[in-house]
C-alpha cells in the first residue's frame, strides 16, 4: 500500500532531465497519485509550456501534469505568475493559490531534492489548514545529487554534451530537422547521407522511392498518402536517435507535388501534410549531368520539378538555401550554414 494518498512535484523542467525523472519515480512509488507542477517565468528557449507538458505527459502518463504559462493562468485563474527569481514567499502563495483553483484537493506529500522543500511543506500545511486538510510532509530526495549528478545550468549551456542526461524523447526536441529537396538526380540522397556520416547521426531515406521500387513504379493515388504518413513516422523515430542534426531526404511536399504531377489531383491530409516544417531546407539545383537509373523520368521533367519547387516554397514563405556546384561544394555550404545557424548551441 503506497504511504501518501497524494503527493506533489514542482519544477521548471527546463529541460526535463534523469534528476527529475528520479524524483517523479520516488514519488510514483510513494504515492496513489502524484500530481505534476510546472511554470517557468520567463521559458527557456525550447523548454516551453507545451514542450514541457508532452516530455512530462509522454514519460509518466500515469501522473497529473498540470503546466501553465504567464497568459494562462492570468486569463483563466486571475493569479499572477512570479519570475522565476522571486522570493520564497511569492513562490510558496502562488504555487498554494494554483493548487487550490487547479486541484483543489488535499495534499499529503512534498517531494524535492531542494533545501526549501521544509518550509514549502510548512506553508502549505498552514495555507489550507481552513480547510481542515492534513499537515504535509516533505520528503527530500537525492539532495546531494549523488543518485544522478546533473544540474539544468549546465544541461541549458551544453545539452548536447550532456545528452546522456536526458531521455531520448526529451532530447529528441533539441535535434534540428535538416531537408533535402528538389528534382530527380539532384544528389539529396547522397547528401543525407554524406553529412550524416560527418555529424554521427541518422538520416532518413525517400520512402515515396522505397515504394516505387517495391511496387515496380506502378503507385496509385492512394499510395500518396501512405508515402507521407509513413516518411514523417520515420523522421519521428529516428529523432530519437539523433545527435544534434536528422537529415531527410524530401518531405512530404514531393510527395503532394509528385501528387500532383503524377493524378492531377491531391489529398486534404496530404496538404496538411505538405506543410511540415523543417528547421533547415536545402533546396538541390539540377546543375550536373542526370543520371537515369531507370527510375527517373528524365531532365526536362527534372529541370521542370527545379521551377515547381522555386515556385512552391516562395509561395508557401519556406525559407530555403539553394545548392549549386558539385558534392564537396553543396557539402561545404549545408556545414556553413549549420553551423552559423542561431541553434548551434
């Protein structure tokens, strides 16, 4: 039988890490229900609201998570929000005042591996003893880090180095999506995975192409969609296994204009579709000799899909870099361009 009918864990989980991952799971195995608090006032750059919310949903979806933000909970609650270098007693009102509008219901147990987890206790024992609830406790966990030694300072200066820190899932979110797109023989394949090697991370094949060739070119409209579906679960599985950078070979804007080309007609999924969004794309120019694999329609049709794509991706606002010159060129280019990207953190 668990010790606490109801226990509490607050944090920033900027970003969530193993730490935090230990101290939820010592709660779990406490409690019958464990509720889950966050804000971050101001939000750390990719640890925001909705982020934070999904790691938290998708790593313990047995707990309530309740993740607010600044505008939430001044529109729909009427409390204010303190920054996140406020004092411990705007802190400690603000967290009992969400408490009681949010859950509203009696707690028995505090967890933290922090040193102001007593008084925190403390205030909420004598904040809702007009209620007639019961004194809560606090249960520190893991204060000296000993357990997991990480610290969410150093994980925001290098998360990258300290990937080891964070689950797959939650390091998923700091991997960038890198794009390759443009005509037939324009070398997006060999690209992915040319600079996949160079990274040490994972690229993800054309699978409208995987079909083709499985089907012996004999696709039908259907198929479209398929391929689409099927080509952004593998981008999101193999997120999982990345560092830093996915390369992709085309996206399902091919797969929409090959729609296109191919029936004469296209799918509403499939637009929805068309319009993921990529960190970095590369669109490919068709300035070297085609070459037939017995696939390929040819270069007329290549040099065609070139202008559909221009067209496309300046009508849609998609910010784009155009490659020319040969593989060591557009190789050096994609490099120059990553790395003086503004999320090369």
């Amino acid at each position: 039988m668990a010790r606490y009918r109801r226990g509490l864990i607050v944090g920033k989980f900027s970003p969530l890490h193993k730490g935090h991952e230990f101290l939820i799971n010592r709660a779990t195995e406490a409690c019958s229900e464990v509720v889950i608090l966050s804000y971050s006032s101001p939000e750390f750059p990719d640890c925001e609201a909705a982020r934070r919310e999904e790691w938290l949903r998708s790593l313990f979806p047995d707990a309530r998570v309740v993740v607010v933000t600044r505008e939430a909970v001044r529109a729909e609650l009427g409390l204010e929000m303190p920054a996140n270098d406020a004092d411990d007693l705007l802190q400690r009102r603000f967290l009992c005042e969400l408490w009681e509008k949010s859950v509203n219901e009696p707690l028995n147990a505090i967890f933290t591996s922090e040193n102001y987890g007593d008084g925190f206790a403390q205030f909420f024992s004598e904040y809702f003893r007009k209620k007639g609830w019961p004194n809560v406790r606090h249960e520190m966990v893991d204060l000296e880090r000993k357990n997991i030694p990480v610290s969410g300072v150093e994980l925001r200066r290098n998360v990258h180095g300290a990937r080891k820190m964070l689950s797959p899932k939650v390091y998923s979110s700091f991997v960038r999506t890198v794009c390759f797109i443009g005509g037939e023989s324009t070398g997006k394949s060999t690209l992915a995975e040319v600079l996949a090697e160079r990274y040490q991370t994972k690229s993800v094949a054309e699978y409208g192409r995987t079909l083709w060739e499985a089907k012996h070119g004999q696709l039908v409209f259907e198929d479209l969609l398929t391929i689409a579906r099927t080509h952004t679960q593998m981008e999101e599985n193999a997120r999982l296994e990345s560092n830093r950078y996915l390369l992709v070979d085309s996206s399902p804007l091919t797969t929409l204009l090959y729609g296109d080309w191919l029936f004469g007609r296209t799918d509403d999924e499939l637009l929805r579709l068309a319009e993921r969004k990529y960190d970095h794309t590369f669109l490919c120019a068709p300035d070297f000799p085609f070459v037939q694999d017995g696939t390929r329609q040819g270069e007329v049709f290549r040099d065609m899909q070139h202008e559909r794509y221009l067209t496309e991706l300046k009508s849609r606002g998609m910010k784009f870099v155009l490659l020319t010159g040969d593989l060591e060129e557009r190789v050096r280019k994609v490099t120059e361009a990553l790395d003086a990207s503004a999320d090369n953190f």
